[in-house]
C-alpha cells in the first residue's frame, strides 16, 4: 500500500482548512491534515527524533496570541511533545534566536513543527494552512527572522489593508483567534499515537 506521506511528492504541498464548522469541506481538510500529521509524527517517532512545537507570538497583541495560546492548550492537554512558546513563556522576536539555539543544543536533529499567526486576504481569514518546510515569523509586519521549522501551521487571523499591519494585530477578533487555536490543537491531538490509545483505555 502506497505511504499517505511521501516527502517528495509532498513537497511544497500545503493543506488548506477553512474554520467554518460542520461543512463537509471542512471536515474532508481537517481529516487530511490531521493524517499527515500523524503520519509524520509516527515516522519520527520510528526514527528516534525528538517532537518539537515551536509555537511563536506574544500575548500582548490579540492578533499576535494564536501561538502562545496553542502552546498553552498543548501544555495543558499534556500533549506527549516539547512545547515552546506559551502564554506564560512566549517566544517572540526578542528570543527566538535564542530559543532556536536551546533547542538545537538540547536535542539532537528534533523535527520542529511551527505554528504562527499570518494575515492575508479578508476571504482567508479563519484558514489554517499546514505546509512543509519553515516558516518565516514576522513577514506580515516586515520583521527580520530566522526560518524555522521543518513543517509549519499558519493560523489566518486578520487581512492585509492599506492601514499599518500592526494595527490590524490589534484590531482581530479574540473569537477568530481562540477558534483557530481549538482547531490547531484539535489536529494535534488526533495526530498523536499517545493520547489516542489514552482516549481508547479510558
């Protein structure tokens, strides 16, 4: 049987899930996200790599939260994986650099999934897009960052306007943002081999 995940027939693919519950469509992309996922995090798991989530953003703007949030709701779901980036320790553009060395020094070849809030058109907003190889963090507000990530999730908060992005950070709903973070974790955790056969035995 042919491999749901072939990384080069894969690559560059990206998977597109619009937040809109309980239309078909919906589920159809968010089954197809979440078996990619598990499929990859499985391999890894073959291969003896460490699982990392690097989930970047400061609390401190509401369009900016998704990541911390996300890592937040992994922690708190004891997701069986190394988070970084939470609302109590987020891992912004002052620290990120720093976090990535700590990472890299801490485990060796880890597979980094990162998870940011991106801005795009007004008919985008609610997307989640899962694509494999790194994200650049900050490009919407033209912020100079380092790649990371070997796949990454991008979380559509708000859209681009000829007014300032940063106003548009702190102008997105905290409704768009918590859905968003809900659907990013739900994948997560059906993507996980652990916590399926927790839920099965319990």
């Amino acid at each position: 049987m042919r491999s749901f995940y072939n990384r080069k027939e894969g690559k560059d693919r990206e998977i597109k899930l619009h937040c809109v519950t309980g239309t078909r469509i919906e589920e159809r992309e968010l089954e197809k996200i979440t078996l990619k996922m598990k499929e990859i995090i499985e391999n890894s798991l073959c291969e003896g790599k460490n699982i990392v989530f690097l989930c970047i953003g400061s609390d401190r703007y509401v369009g900016d939260s998704l990541g911390p949030l996300v890592g937040t709701m992994l922690e708190e779901n004891q997701v069986p994986y190394h988070i970084y980036g939470t609302l109590e320790s987020p891992v912004h553009a002052f620290n990120l650099k720093t976090i990535l060395k700590e990472i890299n020094r801490k485990y060796k070849n880890p597979l980094i999934f990162s998870i940011d809030a991106c801005l795009g058109e007004q008919s985008q907003v609610g997307l989640v897009i899962f694509k494999e190889g790194p994200l650049i963090p900050g490009k919407a507000v033209e912020k100079v960052l380092p790649k990371v990530g070997d796949y990454h999730i991008k979380g559509m908060v708000n859209y681009i306007d000829p007014l300032p992005t940063s106003q548009f950070l702190n102008d997105t709903r905290l409704y768009t943002v918590m859905n968003l973070a809900k659907t990013i974790v739900n994948i997560v955790i059906e993507s996980s081999p652990d916590l399926l056969v927790n839920k099965t035995n319990d």
